[in-house]
C-alpha cells in the first residue's frame, strides 16, 4: 500500500514537471501569443489588451504560478486562439486518440505475444526464421509508409475498408493495424528473447523431468517469468504508441491530439499545448504504474 | 528478487535491459557470420553512397527535366522520374547522406550529451543521481515524436532544427544506460582497488569505469540511428522537415505519398531504402548484443 | 475448353457488358434527402472559427457559403444581381446606396432579417475594436441608415466603387445579430446565418455538419430553385492530405472532394463512375512579392534580373501537369478589369540579359556559382508558413533551380504563423508568395496601397503613381474609367517586378456519380443549395 502511494507521489512528480518543462519552452521561444490571437491589421492598443487579458506580458514566474495555481483546481486555461476551454477541446480530441492509443496496445499484445512465443518455441527452425524477419521487416519501416500501402491496398484496390475517418469501427481497422503492427513487431522480439531464456532456465528442466506437459510448462510457468520485462517494454511502447498515433491520426484523417498540437505550437496557443502534454504524460505514467503494479500480480515477492 | 531463478530483474532498466555485463573490456565482434555480412554490405554501400555520390549517380540531384516528369523505370531513369523530372535512383543515392548525417548527429548529441548526465549520475553521489534520474523520467514521459514536434515547430524547419529536436528527445535513454553500467561498474574490485591506491577519480573513470560502458552504449547508438532516421521521416511526414536541394529519404517519402496512385516507384522506393537501412542496423545491433551479453548467449546456441 | 475460372469470368463480365448497355440513363429529378460527405482540403489549420467577418481563408469561406447569404450575388459576366437585397439604388454622388430587402427572410435562430440586421453586421465589421478581417472590404463605410423595416441605408464617405461586389463576398455574410450578441467571442464555434443550411455542430479541426435549413426560401438569382435546399445534411470533412483526399474520394467513403491533386485529376476524369467540375477562383493570383524595402530588391534592375531568369511556363507546367493555366496579370482573367489579355507574353525569359544585368551591377560569379558583390553573396532567403498548399512550396524548388543558373542563391525559411508574421513585420526576408481571393480589383489596394496597411503584408509597394490609380479606382464608379486605372497597376505591377504572378488556380471538385447539382459559383465557391444524391 505504501508501495502504491509512493508510486503515484512519483508519478505525479513526474508528470509535474513534465508540464513545468513544457512550460519553460514554449516561454522561451520566439513569437508573441497576443499578436497572433489579435491578427492581421489590429492596433498597437489593440495588441496590449489582449496581452493584458491573455496574460502573457507578467514575468515568467507569475505566469507559472498562476498555471499552477489553475490546474490545481482543475482549470487548463483557455485556448488563446479559439477561447475555448483547453480541458473541453482536449477531452472531444483526446478519446479518439486514445481510442486509437489502446487499441493498437491490444493488438500489439495480442500479435506481440503470440508471435514471440511461437517464435520462441520453435526457436532455430524455418517458422522461428520466418516470423524473425517479418518482425525485423515491420519495426524497420516508417509507420506513414506501411499506412500508406494498407490504404492503397484495402481501401482503394480492394475496397473492403474506409480509407479515412474516426466514426466507426470499420474505419478504426486500417490505423491500428499500422500503429499495432509495428508494435507488436518490436514486443515479439522481447517476448520471444525473454521466453527463451526462461525455457533455458534450470527449472524448466526440473519440472519436465516431473512430469508436467510442455503446455503446463508452458502457461503456468515459463510465461509468468518471462512476461516480467515484457511489460515493461509495454510501459515505453505505451509511449511510442502515442507518438505514432500522431503521425496515423493525420494520414488518415482522424480526430487527434497530434493535429492540434503542431497548430498549437505554431500560434503559441500555449495552454493547448501544455494541455497536450499534459494529457501525454498522464497517460505515460498512467501506464507506467499500471506497469508496476502488475509486477505485484505476475510475481507476488516483488517489493521495493 | 525472482525467487524461483534468484535474479533481480530492475524493471525501470528495461530500456537497458542489460543489468550485467562482461567484465572485461570492450569486445570486438569476432568474424562476421552470414547473417552479419548482409547487413554490414548494406550499411557499408549506404555510406559509400553517403560519402562519394557522385561515383555511382548517373545524374546530378538538382538536374530537373521537365519533360520527363513522373516517367516510370526506364533503360534512361533506372528507378523512374519524380514530380520534378529528376532522378530518382540520383536522389535515393543523393539522399543517403542526408539520412544517415540526420541519423549520425542526433544519436551523437544525444548520445554524448545522454552519456555526460548519466556518468555524472552514476559518480556524483545519491542526491544527484536522484535528481538527474527523476528530470530524465520527466523527460521520458513526454512521447518522442511529440516533444520533437514541439521542438521543431517552435524553432522552425531547418537539418540543425531537425537533429537537434531528435537527438534531445531521445537523451534519457542514453543516460539510463550508461548510469546503469557506471553503477554496476564502479562497485567491482577493480575499481575499489584503483581507489584505494590513490588514483584520482577522474583517471578511475576514465581508465577503469568508462571503457565497461562502451559495450551497451554502442549498441544502443547502433539502434538509435535507426530510431533517429525514423523519428525524422514521421517529422519531415508531418511537413516540419526540411525543403531542401538534397532531400533525405523521409521527405522524398511524404513527397512521393501523393503520387503513389500515378507513380509507385516515388512512393515506394524512398521507403524501401528507409527500411533496408534501418533493418540493417537493427541487425547489426542485434547481432553486437547477442555477442556482447552473455545472457542471451545461450539463447545464441538455439539459433538466434 | 476454358477452365471454370476462365469461364465465370466471362459470364461475368458478359453480364456486366449487356447491363451497362441496357443501364438506366442517370435521373434528372432531383430527389430530396440524404448526406453529402465533402472532404475538404482545409490545409491543416485545425481551428475553425465559422466567424465569416473574420477569415480571409479560402477554405473556411467554402463552408461559409453554404451557412450564409449574401445582399447580392455575383453574376457570371461579373455583374451583381438580387439576392436578399431585392433591388437597389445609387444616390448621384454616389455616396449612399439604398437596398431595398427581400422580405419573410429569417435567420437559423428564429430572429428576422430585415434593415436593422444589415446595419448591425455592417457596424460590427466597421467597428475598429472587433478588428475583423473584413474591415477593408466596406472601404469607407460611414454607418447605415434603417430607412424602414426592409429598406437600409449604407452611407460612405466617399465613392466606393468595389461596394456591389464585395457585398456578394461570403467575407461581407449576413450574420444574426442576435447571435453574435449572444455567444460573443465564441460566435465562431456557433456560426448562424440565413444560408441553405444551418450549423448543427463541430469537432474542431476535424468536421463541420450541416444541416438543412426547412425555412429557407430566398435562393440568389439565378439559383436552381427558390425553396429549401433538397440535401437532408451536409457534412464537410477536413482532409488536408492530398493523397488521403483523394483515396476516401476513389473508394467512395465520402461523395466530394475538393482541389484534386493535378496527378489524380486525369485518372478521376477517365473514370465513368466519377465527375469533375472545376472553374477558375476569381483571385489576386497567387504570386512572389520582393521584399522592395531591403537591397538589393529596392533596385528595379536587380528585380528585373530576377524576373528574366524565370521561366514561368515550365515551372507551371511541370508542377501542374498542364492542368493550370499560367499567370501573366495579377488579378485572375475573369475579374473585372483583370489584365491577362494585354499582359499575355508580355515578357520572356531571358537569363542572358538577367547575368548581363547583375555583372553590370557589381554581382560578379563567385564561388559555387553564386554572385557575390563586396563580399556578400546574392542570397535570397523565400518565407513561407503555408507549407505545400497548392504545390506552392515545389513551385518554389524549381524557382531556385531556375535562379541558381543566374547566380541567385535561394533558401526556403519555413515558419510557424507567429514568427512568420513577425518576420514579415519586421521585413527579415527577401522574398514571399501569397494570394488573396476577391471578385474585385480593389484587392489589388489591400496590397499596394501604403495607407492603413498592415506591417506584415506581402507587398511593401510605395509608389505613388501606383497608390493615385488605386485611389482613383476606388471611387471611379465608371466601368470603362475605372478598367483603364486598373490596367495601368498592374501593367506597372509587373513592369516594375513588384509582383510576379505564377498560376490561375482552377478550384476543383471531384464528385462520385451519385451526386448531382453542386456547382461553383462565379467566386469559385461550391454551392450545395441545388444539389442532390441519387442513393438518398
């Protein structure tokens, strides 16, 4: 119990400064939000009262702590550019993303797990060689251009899915094949090499010298150990996922936190932009203490 | 502690996921295997490509011949024409230089600058260990592409803007290993020896503690190239690449996927080079770490 | 003797054969109902802010259209015609014009449009604290009089020759008053207007849908029908990919899509199950503008070298694939006053004379074939935030190919909208594109008239002569008079090298066959009001 709760005091840190160190960059760098937000053609005057209604003329600490002070009641300010509140224009683009996140996760672990354990198993042997390089194959490609082969392929030539879109189920196929593909391509390897040093263990010897089938073997034993570092690759793809989601979400034309991001960044919009980040760093620390708390399940000694 | 095989996993090293290495210093791969020798020709006619383009291009990379706009392989453009009438096996060989000098710049500035935080984690002292650990942690939670995306819109579209932005965001993982290797070094007889007899701490680093790190380091570097190549392709996909003379393989990519109904081989080609080389150096990695660790060294003996 | 594969096949296609010959011709009835799904080339900029007073943004004032009407409508020999202003009259001096209103015209939200509504969105876009984008489009509007319910006053100052057409602008759309007093600031996420259809509701960045508007019964004139429009909704996607435009196009996920690339426009139009309509956008050209305030570009002669080494025709050629006509005037050929007839190959390329001119200057061939003079080398540096839009960013490769031959050195400086607009301010670069859409000469004022310019517009033009006939223009009501004055700026427009137009853009759209009766109107603005699915 303890355990949890110095774990999230850890996350939350992290996630703090995340936001801080966001915070510090977009300050720094070049353009003024309060002649962006004011356009073309308006008035010196003009300009400093929305600089003043903006806020974005105070010293660097008064900014920061006011942000601060916001989001501690729950508050991520208000888009410069479009006046909208950042949380309610972050939460329409946010599900889709994470829509996207997660279930290119699931299908990661799905094809990841399967194919490293057949791989493993069969380790030394043509179909060991074959899944290798198919893997090889597709963490080695740019994730846009196996998008871009999937669409012309399903969408255009055989038509069997849409091309674009985030309403439907259908159209959610073709952007998590490509995000979870990839992934799962980099999470077989890690199984595959992880089961197989477990199958080596001396253990593993034992138990089938007692008897046990190889499937028992297998599933009760050699999985739960070898599944340790397994998840915490899951915990940093979990994060690449999400930086991949950006570049799918605008080749197929998909709602996302990505897009407004770049746009964001560009005019200085800066509360979407920590807003986005934000949204980020929860999500990778989210996972991350899902992460080690399932340690805790998989192997019941582990304390720190 | 796992009690059944009483190895310690250290789950925040996954990224690592190498705990121990050898003890003696830096190895160097003994011959090269058949599965080594293709990657390695692969790599080597790249930089060859990189170094002197004008021996093996049949034309110059800025020739635009506007009659021959989007021309299909031909006995006169090997590889066909882009949308501007050049070459396009001119460009991919032209464009090896940009890639991999992204690829080589950004795992260099990371990778030093990476490399510097994490020694001066693993000597300075439990404070500053902490302290470097959680900024790097913060750093990490922030996904890749998005941190980059920020760094690059903000700063503009430009080859040093590009690198820049990919080899900061990829600094934590650089610096979690080598604080991980100077810590499992420093604590060796060895190096509590040469202390003892008086050596100064800066020669005890540089003689004893830094050569035990260059094994880990050069594999992560290896792959890390291939993951700086990517990360740029997906920037230069999201239009914050450079507009250049000599455009690297990422940009011709996002530039050609508009064509790929007319004109496959500029969609298609550019990426294509994108994944033999990054495949190759993820061979080569792979094939440096299953020599160099010797955990996975069993795993070699049933046919990696 | 054929395999049973061989021989499916033939029946199959067989059957195709006698059934496409036999096939129904398409129906000409429209029927009402359905959605329209239009994928729209929004280039990237993901937020929509539906405020039609406030964006100068092509894209946008394409929804615009559908949402809200206009007091007049623009006619294909660039007249005006009635639309909800029923008719209208000229005071003498012509600084007034009384517009006489349709009647029975109501907004989305219930409240009436009528003589007080005009003068509210008039006062609104003249006000200086709005700062809307709209404010040069009214010239020197001096308020509005409510002469009656349905009959308004618009006063000037001075004679304002562009008024008409502007008026038929989406940028001049009629907006509910009440609305905007309502939402304020965030009127741009609830747009209402009197269009064809009405605003149901956004996800930002992504898609905008519409819906019909059942009261509506004041098309403009020359519409296919009066009454509501037959379209149940209508739903605008923003695709700003090209070649994902074009893919949810061919595998029928949407119904439209706009600005086909010019390498899909061939395939689309040999394919029966597709259609193509495109019409040129009534548009100050797109264009390069030296930055005249900086050496060496405020030397006539430096800006001619860099003109003559310019071979305009085979860069549109080459980048459009011969599906845009090149540019020779600044104003496109159908604006009124627009002079691409006198201006057609009214100069050639002639990089001879261009290297003639700058050795003559002092700019001497240096290393890399660069000129340089007194040490410092003929560096252009090319401002751009826009990205590829419009191929405009591969225009510009060629350009330098083209330069560098001469001894330019020219680099692209790739912004984000805020530095961008601070380098444009503060005048750090060398050379800019840009184009504006407009049905009226007087754009050209907007641009090259010093007088309440903004800093960061793309053209630091100062020249009298030029700035008297953009004058002149504005108030010279007299077609011919006026015709005359504009002709004189642009011929020095380019005389000068103060702009250099490249390409007519020809706004496309792409329909699958199910649609029928969306057009582009005379702006190179879709229309919808008369369009119709035949699967509703």
């Amino acid at each position: 119990m303890a355990y949890l709760l110095r774990r999230i005091a850890g996350a939350a840190l992290v996630v703090f400064g995340a936001t801080s160190m966001v915070f510090l960059i977009l300050y720094w760098l070049p353009g003024d939000p309060a002649t962006l937000v004011a356009g073309e053609g308006a008035t010196a005057e003009t300009i400093a009262r929305i600089r003043a209604h903006l806020g974005t003329g105070r010293p660097l600490w008064d900014q920061y702590m006011s942000y601060l002070d916001n989001l501690a009641h729950g508050d991520l300010g208000t888009s410069f550019a479009t006046g909208e509140p950042v949380l309610h224009r972050l939460w329409a683009q946010a599900m889709p993303t994470l829509d996207l996140t997660l279930l290119a996760c699931v299908v990661a672990i799905v094809v990841g797990v399967v194919m490293g354990v057949v791989s493993a198993v069969h380790r030394g042997r043509w179909l060991d060689h074959a899944i290798q390089a198919a893997l090889l194959l597709f963490t080695s490609m740019p994730s846009f251009w196996l998008g871009i082969l999937l669409i012309m392929v399903f969408a255009v030539t055989l038509r069997w899915l849409p091309a674009i879109g985030n309403g439907s189920l259908a159209q959610l196929v073709l952007p998590v094949a490509c995000l979870g593909l990839i992934a799962a391509g980099k999470l077989a390897r890690m199984v595959r090499n992880s089961v197989i040093e477990v199958l080596d263990e001396p253990f593993v010897t034992t138990l089938r010298a007692k008897g046990l089938t190889e499937r028992s073997v297998l599933f009760r034993h050699v999985l739960r150990n070898a599944l340790i570092p397994v998840v915490t690759l899951l915990g940093i793809l979990a994060g690449e996922l999400l930086s991949g989601a950006v570049v799918t979400e605008t080749l197929f034309a998909r709602q996302g936190v990505g897009r407004i991001l770049v746009e964001a960044v560009g005019v200085k919009d800066i509360p979407v932009v920590q807003g986005v980040i934000l949204f980020a760093a929860v999500f990778y620390v989210l996972i991350n203490l899902l992460v080690d708390l399932s340690y805790v399940v998989i192997d019941r000694r582990v304390r720190v | 502690m796992n009690a059944i095989t009483g190895r310690t996993t250290q789950p925040h090293d996954a990224a690592a996921s190498v705990p121990e290495w050898p003890t003696s210093r830096l190895r160097v791969p003994k011959l090269p295997r058949p599965v080594i020798a293709a990657p390695v020709l692969v790599i080597a006619l790249m930089l060859l490509c990189a170094i002197v383009p004008g021996w093996l291009a049949p034309f110059d990379p800025t020739d635009m011949d506007g009659d021959a706009v989007l021309q299909a392989p031909s006995a006169a453009h090997l590889l066909g024409t882009d949308n501007f009438g050049r070459d396009l096996f001119t460009l991919l060989i032209y464009g090896a230089r940009e890639s991999l000098l992204l690829g080589a710049c950004a795992v260099v500035l990371g990778g030093v600058a990476g490399g510097l935080i994490g020694l001066v984690a693993g000597t300075g002292g439990r404070a500053v260990d902490m302290v470097l650990m959680r900024l790097m942690d913060i750093w990490m939670s922030v996904p890749d592409i998005l941190l980059a995306i920020v760094i690059a819109a903000s700063l503009g579209a430009s080859t040093t803007n590009t690198i820049l932005a990919v080899g900061v965001v990829t600094i934590p993982r650089y610096a979690r290993v080598m604080r991980a290797q100077v810590i499992a070094t420093r604590s060796r007889s060895f190096v509590e020896a040469s202390r003892q007899v008086g050596s100064s701490p800066v020669s005890v680093v540089l003689r004893h503690i830094l050569p035990h790190t260059l094994s880990p380091m050069l594999v992560m570097v290896t792959l890390g190239v291939a993951n700086a190549i990517l990360i740029g392709a997906s920037l230069s996909f999201i239009g914050l690449g450079v507009v250049d003379d000599r455009p690297d393989w990422g940009f011709l990519l996002s530039q050609g996927r508009s064509y790929l109904g007319v004109a496959w081989w500029f969609a298609t080609l550019p990426g294509l080079a994108i994944t033999a080389l990054v495949v190759s150096i993820n061979m080569l990695g792979d094939a440096l770490r299953n020599r160099l660790d010797p955990r996975l060294r069993g795993a070699r003996q049933s046919g990696t | 003797m054929p395999t049973r594969r061989e021989f499916a096949a033939l029946i199959a296609g067989g059957t195709l054969a006698v059934s496409r010959a036999f096939a129904a011709p398409p129906a000409t009835t429209p029927k009402p109902g359905g959605e329209l799904v239009f994928a729209l080339d929004g280039a990237a900029v993901v937020t929509f802010l539906l405020d039609p007073h406030n964006s100068g943004f092509a894209p946008h004032n394409r929804v615009f259209r559908s949402i809200f009407d206009s007091l007049v409508v623009l006619r294909p020999d660039q007249s005006v015609g009635p639309w909800l202003a029923q008719s209208w009259q000229v005071a003498p001096d012509q600084k007034s014009y009384t517009f006489q209103l349709r009647r029975g015209v109501t907004f989305h939200d219930g409240t009436p449009f009528d003589a007080a509504s005009v003068k509210a969105n008039l006062d609104r876009i003249s006000d200086p604290k709005n700062a809307l984008v709209a404010l040069p489009d009214i010239g020197p509007y001096a308020g509005a009089d409510v002469l009656a319910p349905d009959t308004v006053r618009i006063n000037l100052s001075e004679p304002f020759a562009p008024l008409l057409r502007n008026l038929s602008k989406t940028t001049l759309g009629i907006v509910s008053p009440a609305a905007v007093a309502k939402y304020g600031a965030t009127f741009g996420q609830n747009p209402v207007g009197t269009g064809p259809f009405r605003f149901v509701s956004l996800i930002q960045g992504t898609e905008i849908r519409l819906a019909r508007n059942e009261d509506y019964q004041w098309a403009p004139d020359g519409a296919s029908h009066q009454g509501p429009a037959y379209l149940e909704r209508l739903t605008f996607k923003n695709v700003p990919e090209e070649a994902t435009r074009v893919a949810a196009l061919q595998s029928r996920q949407v119904h439209a899509a706009d600005t086909i690339p010019p390498q899909a426009l061939a395939a689309l139009r040999a394919d029966p199950t597709f259609r193509v309509l495109d019409k040129e956008l009534l548009n100050n050209n797109y264009a390069l503008y030296p930055n005249i305030a900086r050496a060496p570009w405020n030397d006539e002669q430096i800006r001619l070298a860099l003109r003559l080494s310019l071979d305009i025709d085979t860069i549109v050629r080459v980048i459009y694939l011969g599906t845009l006509p090149r540019a020779w005037a600044p104003l496109s050929p159908s604006i009124f006053a627009s002079a691409e007839h006198d201006l057609a190959k009214s100069w050639k390329p002639d990089p001879k004379r261009a290297a003639d001119i700058l050795q003559a200057n002092g700019w001497l061939p240096g290393a890399s074939g660069i000129r340089e003079k007194d040490g410092k080398r003929l560096t252009i540096s090319f401002i751009d935030t826009q990205g590829n839009r419009e191929k405009r960013l591969d225009v510009i490769q060629l350009v330098r190919r083209q330069l560098a031959k001469t001894g330019f050195d020219l680099s692209i400086d790739s912004q984000p909208a805020g530095t961008y607009v601070a380098k444009m301010s503060n005048g750090e670069y060398d050379l800019a594109g840009a184009s504006q859409f407009a049905p009226d000469p007087d754009v050209l004022r907007r641009l090259h008239l010093p007088d309440g310019r903004d800093k960061s517009s793309v053209s630091k033009v100062d020249d009298p002569e030029i700035s008297q006939w953009l004058r002149d223009g504005m108030r010279e009501n007299e077609p011919e008079a006026r015709a005359e004055l504009y002709h004189k700026v642009q011929a020095k427009l380019i005389d000068k090298t103060y702009a250099l137009p490249i390409y007519v853009l020809q706004y496309n759209i792409g329909t699958t066959d199910a649609v029928s009766g969306v057009t582009i109107d005379t702006h190179g603005f879709p229309q919808f009001h008369g369009a119709w699915l035949a699967t509703a």
